[in-house]
C-alpha cells in the first residue's frame, strides 16, 4: 500500500499487485499484477494512475496483447499477457505492492502496440499537413 509520501509513488514501466475488485463486465478483476503506464509526472501528483492489467492466460492471441516472460526483474511469477485494450484508470489506494519493472524492450513493444488500439494516435506521426488543414 502506498503510504502518501510522494518519493514513493508508482513509477512507468513498474509492475504492481493491484486491488481490482470493483470489476464490471469483461474488466480484469481480483487481485492482480498491473502495468503502471501512465508518465511519472502525473503519477506523482494526481491520485490515480493508468494501469494495464496483466494476464497468465496467454492462448488469447489479440493483436493488442504482449507476451512478457516472468523473471527476477519483472517480478512476475508466470509469463504473463499484457493486455493494452483493458488500460484504465484506477486510484493508488488499489495499489498494493511494487514487484519488479518491465525491460526497455518490452516497454518498447507495448508502445507498438498502441496505434493499432488507439488508430487516431498515428495521426500524430504524419506529416504537418494536418496540423496546417486545421488552423
């Protein structure tokens, strides 16, 4: 549990137990490890963070989903789904324990995969034209 100092607030790319009891519908519930995503600048003020649950059940095959091996690193004690479309806002009181972090390169491939979730985040990518069409 996060104890309100603020040098101790969940840092990107850190994996934590989270309380995710309040599930609706297709929501990962129960207690679970999750991908904090959101940028270390918000987490360290606001009282929420962004978190990706993560999954052991890897036969799921979505093109949204990274495969992440567990290791001494990760803290993970199963190789592991991160499933990007489940993403959501949740606030710190869930957050139970910090077990590890994900490498670069899997931070890298989790990135990759957000245009395919989010199409609009591509159009960031193109050229000035747009911004110019829009002003």
């Amino acid at each position: 549990m996060l104890d309100g100092n603020n040098s101790n607030f969940p840092k990107r790319g850190e994996i934590w137990y989270a309380n995710l009891n309040e599930a609706i519908g297709s929501q990962q519930g129960g207690i679970r490890p999750v991908l904090i995503y959101s940028d270390d600048a918000y987490n360290c003020s606001a009282t929420t963070v962004m978190a990706i649950p993560l999954t052991s059940k890897l036969y799921k095959h979505s093109p949204v989903h990274v495969n992440i091996k567990a290791c001494a690193t990760n803290g993970l004690k199963m190789d592991s789904a991160v499933e990007i479309e489940k993403m959501r806002d949740i606030n710190k009181f869930q957050l139970i324990k910090c077990i590890g972090r994900i490498s670069e390169f899997d931070d890298f491939r989790i990135a990759a995969k957000f245009p395919i979730m989010y199409p609009s985040l591509g159009i960031l990518r193109k050229s000035d034209a747009f911004t110019c069409q829009m002003a």
